[in-house]
C-alpha cells in the first residue's frame, strides 16, 4: 500500500502562488469574461521539462479546490437525491443548492463555472506551448513532453466533462486566453461538448505511457476508465435547450465506445477489487493510496491543514462528531435515510460502513441514535475513526477524492453488456457478481450462488439489480445524482423516496420529491454573471 505521495501535492500547492500571479492561465476575477492581466511571457517559460511539469501541474490544481473536487462537485452537487440529502431546510446558502432552490446568483455555481476554466485555459497553454519547445524535437525528452501533453489533453476534457454534467451546453474554448481575445463565446450543445471531450481523452491515451502512476497523476488505463464513464453519459438523457430529456439518437455508439473501453482496462489485468470493502476506505482515510483498486484520484495536502489544497472528505460526509473531543469535530451535512440502511441484504458488508447509525460525544463515545432520530444517519466510509491523523483543521482534512475506481469500470460494464445484447450475458453477470461476492466477503473470481444474482433475469429487471447494486457500492461518492439523471429518473426517484419516507415517519425531514421541478433541475443554472458579462448565453431551461 502506497503512502499518498505528498511532495506532488506540495508541488501543486506551492505552483498555486506561481500560477496566479505568473502565468497567463486565466481571467480569474471574471471567469471566462475578462481580458486576462498577466506580466509573464509563456515564450520565456517553456523552455524545460521541469518547466512543462509545472506547467501540467498547474492544470490539475483546478481539482484540489473547494470549488471544485475538494468540496462542490464531489459532494455538495451530489444532493439531495435518493439515498443521501443536505441537512436541515431551504436556506439561501448551500442548502438551497442541495435542495433545488437553486438561483443563477448562486455563489457556489459561478465559483465551480469560474474554477473549472481556469483548469482548462491552463490546460490550452500547456497544449498549445509543449509542441512548439525546441527540445520537443528531441526523442527522449519528447517522449516526456508527451506525457505532459496527454495529462493536459485529459484534464481539460475532464473539466469541460464537468461543466456538461452540471451546466449541460456551454461555451467551447480550445486556445490560451491572450490579450484581445474576444471571450464572449456563445455555448454549444452537449452534444458538441461531449464530441470534444472524447477526442481529448482518446488523443490523451495515446500520449500516456503504459503502467500505473506511482501517484495521483492519471495513468492510461485511467484515462480509459474515466472516458467509459464520460460515454455513457454521452449516450445517456440529459436536459436540452427545449426543456426536454433526451438522449442521442446514436446512443448506442457511445455504449459501444465504453464496452470497449471497459474491455480493455478488465484485461489489462492492471486494477482488481481490495478484498475488503471496508479496507479501501480506511486506506483512503489514513492517507494511503491503494494501486489495486483507485484508478483516478485528486490529491489534496496541505500544511496546515487550511486552503487551498485541503477538502471537506471526511467532515462534510461523515458521522457528526463533537467539537473538542479526540477526532475533532465533524458537521455532517450530508445525511443518508433510514430506509436506504434497510435496502442491504443480510450480509452485505457494505451497509455498516456506508451507513453511520451514531454521532461521537467530546469524550470520544459512540452514541447510537434512537429509532425518533433515524434523519441523522450519516455516509460512514470517511469516518474520523478512520482518520488515524489527528485533525490538522477543524474544517478540513487531506483525504482524496477517489473519481473512479474498478469497482465502477465493473458496474459500467454489466451495465453496458444489458443495453447492448437486450439483456444480461455471461460478461455482464460476471462483472456484477465479482462486486457482489466482495461485499459479502467472498472470494470474488469464485461463483457462489448465495450471492450471485440468479441467471435467466430480463433487461429490465438486471437493470433494476444494478441501478440498485451502483447505490450500494457507489453512495456518496458523488455519482448517485448525475446516475438518476442520465438514466431519466431523477425526479421520480425523488417523489418516490419521499413519498416513502413520509410513509415510514410523517414527519421525516426530506423535501427533494417536492423541491424538484422536471425539465429544470436536471442542470444548473448558468451563473448570473457569466450571462450579465457575455449576452452570447443562453440560460438553461427554467431559469
């Protein structure tokens, strides 16, 4: 097990001061609006490999942001939805995000918008400036170069793959941002963004040495992994300008794109499951990396223990825990329900540690919550328990965002194999019974017909399986929302939990099914000063 390689992340930390107030990266008062000032010459900077790895890591220091993977985007934009919801009622802070009162004022949207193409005008320099450095021509050190290159290429498809899940259609731009750049783009379709974004990453592959990373920066068979994902999006519904849900005519295609791509990185033989669920998230928790299963991670380390460089993992989304008491504290915003504990099996190892049934008083004692205080259950993966370092920051921690790991390529590719042979083959069984034999403590390459899901089941019903299986195996790692979405189900599965919900308590504290209004929740709006600066853009639907 590898320690998390903390000198790149200091790297990335210390590049920040560079990068802001060096670089021509970005317009970062204004977003992608403003004329950028800088007093630096990309022309007397490119001239050396340590100078492009600097370069490249400035473009992943777009992730380890609160704006972006250290807080929004891997936790907050995930709720509220089926199985997990923000805390307490409608404010007009964060809760109203998660509770869909959302408003194009919104501070955490332009903050996300703002933050993510940053990381993609730093991604066009680095694309832009590699292959004109005279040592590009030279074999050896092109060969590091490239590497640089295809990182660039895939983060800047990886953002602008973000800002399709939240945004949908938006404003397309492939240049570093110079001095009378006319920034005032229309946006594009989703379509044309997701067109983009799959080139970025299939050119990236082929830049990417062979191997795993011996650190967070992403490796080719990642890159594979995260393009699967991205092309069942692709191939999935999302909100049009027309206030309909539609998915591409050719959806099929995008399904075929991630089959292969899942394909490949299951016989790479690179990446296999941790034997133990549970293990993996305390590995995540103490810091560790774990090279078997986290295919793509974001790191976050920082001194002392405040921004930049931190995230919220394991405060946000854990058991609450008294202030003053030997893990600290936590604030538990997310909460989980009741009946999403109660959907495990018997057996499954998963439920008692994605579910926390308790909070932790200042004395360090677990205190169980009675059956009246069941709203309070909380994600219990990144619990301070876990957490063996004691808390640099009451507010923040170093724990990474794992984007993917192989437990999702296996899920993808069950899912995969049912929508393109009209229901479950061999494959598809396979790669769902190996996540399943995991969670029950099984070996998972043996069948075991106590846990296999039974042979002979419909399309419909293998979905149902494995929309039920990617909530058990994947909650609260950001993805349960944007599943519901591209699947076409996110407002009924919201009325549904909260119909249910009502039914187990009258007065259980959950307002999603109500707050959600279909053809506009599903996006975002784009951000009211984004639209004031450049009347190119057209709000999202409902807006």
């Amino acid at each position: 097990m590898m320690m998390k390689f903390k000198i790149y992340k200091t790297g990335i930390i210390k590049l920040l001061l560079v990068t802001i107030t060096l670089v021509n990266f970005t317009a970062c008062k204004k977003g992608l609006t403003e004329e950028p000032k800088s007093v630096f010459d990309a022309e007397k900077f490119f001239n050396t490999l340590e100078e492009a790895d600097l370069a490249t890591l400035g473009v992943y220091q777009s992730m380890c942001n609160m704006n972006t993977l250290g807080f929004y985007s891997a936790i907050l934009y995930d709720n509220d939805n089926d199985i997990s919801q923000i805390r307490d009622l409608v404010t007009s802070d964060f809760r109203g995000v998660a509770h869909y009162t959302i408003t194009s004022e919104s501070v955490y949207t332009q903050s996300t918008w703002q933050t993510y193409y940053e990381g993609i005008n730093r991604a066009n320099l680095v694309i832009d400036r590699i292959p004109q450095m005279a040592i590009y021509n030279n074999a050896a050190q092109r060969k590091i170069l490239s590497r640089y290159l295809g990182e660039a290429k895939f983060l800047r498809g990886f953002y602008y793959a973000e800002l399709a899940r939240l945004f949908g259609g938006v404003p397309l731009k492939l240049t570093p941002t110079k001095s009378g750049d006319d920034l005032r783009l229309p946006k594009v379709s989703i379509d044309e963004v997701y067109t983009q974004v799959i080139k970025d990453m299939t050119e990236a592959i082929d830049l990417l040495p062979d191997g795993k990373t011996p650190d967070e920066r992403i490796s080719k068979i990642g890159v594979k992994g995260m393009l699967a994902r991205i092309s069942l999006f692709a191939g999935g519904y999302a909100l049009r300008q027309n206030g309909q849900m539609e998915r591409p005519s050719n959806y099929r295609d995008f399904y075929a794109i991630a089959q292969k791509l899942t394909k490949e990185v299951m016989e790479s033989g690179q990446y296999t499951l941790n034997p133990s669920f549970e293990q993996f998230f305390r590995n995540q928790n103490q810091l560790k990396t774990d090279p078997n299963e986290s295919m793509f991670e974001v790191a976050f380390y920082n001194l002392s223990g405040a921004t930049p460089g931190s995230g919220v993992i394991g405060q946000w989304n854990a058991p609450a825990v008294a202030a003053g008491g030997i893990y600290g504290r936590t604030n538990s915003y997310v909460k989980t329900t009741p009946l999403f504990r109660n959907s495990f099996a018997a057996g499954d190892l998963r439920r008692d540690v994605a579910v926390a049934t308790y909070q932790i008083n200042a004395a360090g004692q677990t205190v169980e919550y009675t059956a009246a205080q069941d709203n309070n259950y909380a994600p219990g993966k990144w619990r301070r328990e876990y957490q063996i370092s004691p808390a640099k920051d009451l507010n923040n921690t170093d724990i990474n965002y794992v984007v993917l790991r192989y437990a999702d390529v296996l899920l993808m590719r069950a899912e995969i194999e049912n929508e393109l042979n009209g229901g479950p083959n061999l494959i598809a069984y396979t790669a769902i019974n190996m996540v399943r034999r995991r969670a029950f403590g099984k070996s998972v390459n043996t069948p075991d017909p106590a846990v296999d899901l039974p042979v002979g089941l419909s399309k419909s019903d293998f979905f149902n399986a494995l929309k039920n299986e990617r909530a058990w195996e994947l909650c609260f790692e950001g993805l349960r929302k944007y599943d519901l979405i591209r699947w076409n189900m996110l407002g009924t599965s919201l009325r549904t939990t909260e119909s249910n919900l009502i039914s187990y308590r009258s007065n259980f504290p959950y307002i999603a099914g109500t707050m959600f209004k279909d053809g506009r929740h599903e996006l975002y709006p784009i951000p009211l000063r984004e639209m004031d600066l450049n009347r190119n853009l057209v709000q999202n639907p409902g807006y």
